[in-house]
C-alpha cells in the first residue's frame, strides 16, 4: 500500500468510528461492484445512508468535498441502486453524505456532510 492508499484507510476507520459515536450501525464497508464503490453502507435510525469519505493531510488543493466530481457521484448513485436492488431494499429511505477527514500536523478533524448528493 502506498502513502495515500493508508491514510485513505486511516480516514475511513476515523469515519466509521465517528459515525459510531453518533450512533450509526454501520452495515458495510468497502462496498463494491461493477457499478461503484462505497466506503460505508450504515443505517441512521430508519435511514440507509451511503457515505463517502475524503481523506485529506491538507486543503492546498482544496477541500475534501470537491473531489466528489459528476463522475464519482454517478458511481456512487448507481452503486447505492444496486446495493438497494440486491438486499430488496428499493423503498427505504436513503441518503448520501460525504465525510471529509483532515489529517494535519497529528489532528484528526472529521466533517460530516449530511445529504451532499
């Protein structure tokens, strides 16, 4: 694994332990198919909620949320489809949320975006 790989890792671990604190059950992790990937599958309250997560050691390029282009949004949305499509859960409510984690100088800063797609 390289650099960016681990703190990749590192930033979704961070993510699914904050998610947890606020009470989230996570489903899955690393989702993947032909159509996408999903970094977490969870379930807040009644809600299926499929989240991105950004990893970050800087904003010199610009924030987290900004590298959630058309494209990769396209390949979340039709992976969230497919995900409903195979656990027959067509009808449930669901949302899309980004969670942007900064790594700077040894902090760890977790920002949630709830309904960022």
């Amino acid at each position: 694994m390289n650099t960016k790989q681990i703190e990749g890792k590192i930033g979704e671990q961070e993510a699914v332990e904050y998610l947890k604190e606020l009470g989230y059950e996570i489903l899955y992790t690393n989702f993947r198919c032909k159509q996408g990937e999903i970094d977490i599958i969870a379930k807040d309250n009644e809600e299926i909620v499929f989240v991105e997560v950004k990893t970050r050691t800087s904003t010199k390029y610009g924030e987290a949320r900004e590298a959630v282009n058309k494209i990769k949004q396209k390949h979340i949305l039709d992976a969230a489809k497919y995900y409903l499509y195979m656990n027959k859960k067509e009808s449930a409510y669901v949302r899309i949320d980004v969670v942007e984690v900064y790594m700077i100088d040894d902090i760890i800063i977790v920002e949630h975006i709830k309904q960022a797609i």
